[in-house]
C-alpha cells in the first residue's frame, strides 16, 4: 500500500484478500470461500458515492443525466482497468491462470482495493486518498467529458445493426433513501452479459452497458 497510496495498512489481510481471485481461494470459512468478491462489491458501492459527490461539487450547475453519465465514465470497466494497470495491481492479484480470467478482473481487484481500505481506514480516510491519489493524478476529467462514451447507445445501435435482442432489467433494489442502489442486467440475445450497480437505474445501465461493450469488443465495431 506504501507504493500504491503512500500509506501502511493496519490489517494487512484486508488488502491480501483484496487482491485474489475467487479462482485462487482456498481457505474456506463457514462454507464461504476466502477471495475479493465481498470487498469488490462493498469497495463498488465506496467509490461510486465518493466519485458522485466530487462531480456533484465539480459541476454545480449540471443535472443529474450529465453527473451519472459521467460517473458511469469514470467507473467504467476500461477506466479502471487501466488505473489498475498504472498502480501495478496486476503485478499483486491472485489467480489460477490471470491471462484467462474476465477483463475485468483488475477493475473488480481495484474496487475490492477501495472496499478494503474503507474498513482498514474508514470512509473519510478513504475519500481523501481516492481524490487525491487517484481522480486528481490519473483522471482527465476535461478529456472524459467530451468523450462520445454512451455505452447504452452503443450497445442498441449494435443490435439494431445485428438485429439482435438486447434488453435492459431492474433485477434487484439495495437498500431505501439516499443511499438506495439498482442493480441492472444486460440481456443479449436473451443471455445475461453484464450487470450494474448505481444510485440511479440510468447509471446502473451505463455502467452494466459498459461492462458488456468490453466482453463484446472482439465483435462489436462503433461508428461503423
């Protein structure tokens, strides 16, 4: 964490477990097996709020459409697969057979990172170090907003093109209030591809648009 965050963990077993893979656990507790998955959606959840109110600040006069699409840029598969590539989380993660798994194993591996840090260090410590260690020195925040990153869009126009079914689904509703999350599917051809979590059902579909955009890239051309 030293090289990656400037900073020495207190639980160091948070951050092990943050880097492996459930293709690398083996220790098993109360029939639970020991890897990432649980950090990963917690560490999702942590900096999809902190990521949200930087652009709200950021932004003060744009509306709700434009802070979601641009925290689903931020957040999305690709972007954070390369974040992980720049902190050298690949080097760190756990699995049988790296180069087989899902691309995107380093982005789960970084928000398990951020799910660990949060329960090693708590929210507020956890905020500073991904505004100042992360959004403010890898993100261009300029560039992305002029970005034609509309992974929703992409992913029908494809299909119209393919003439293939695809379908967006509110499969599940974590938690009530403010902090309320959808969790949104990807239906291709009527098979799940991808899944999304956010604050609102248009992020969630970004961000599970974006994730199903990258499994599809070997065959899906944009602008085409």
């Amino acid at each position: 964490m030293k090289n990656i965050f400037g900073f020495y963990p207190k639980n160091i077993f948070l951050y092990q477990l943050a880097f492996r893979h459930k293709s690398a656990a083996k220790e098993v507790v109360n029939g639970l097996k020991m890897s990432n998955e649980r950090l990963e959606y917690l560490g999702d959840a942590v900096l999809s709020s902190i990521v949200a109110d930087f652009l709200f600040k950021k932004f003060p006069y744009k509306e709700e459409g434009f802070l979601t699409e641009m925290r689903a840029r931020i957040v999305s598969r690709n972007q954070l697969n390369k974040l992980s590539r720049k902190l050298g989380i690949d080097k760190l993660i756990k699995a049988e057979l790296l180069a087989s798994h899902s691309k995107s194993l380093l982005g789960n591996a970084f928000e398990a990172l951020v799910g660990a840090l949060y329960l090693d260090r708590g929210y507020t410590f956890t905020k500073k170090i991904i505004l100042n260690r992360v959004i403010e020195i890898h993100f261009d925040i300029d560039k992305l907003e002029n970005e034609d990153t509309n992974y929703k869009s992409q992913l029908i126009e494809w299909s119209q093109k393919e003439k293939i079914p695809i379908e967006f689904k509110v499969v599940d509703e974590i938690g009530n209030g403010y902090g309320k999350q959808y969790l949104v599917e990807v239906l291709i051809d009527q098979k799940i591809y991808a899944d999304g979590r956010d604050f609102s059902i248009k992020g969630a579909e970004q961000i599970a648009a974006g994730k199903a955009v990258e499994k599809l890239e070997a065959v899906l051309v944009i602008g085409d």
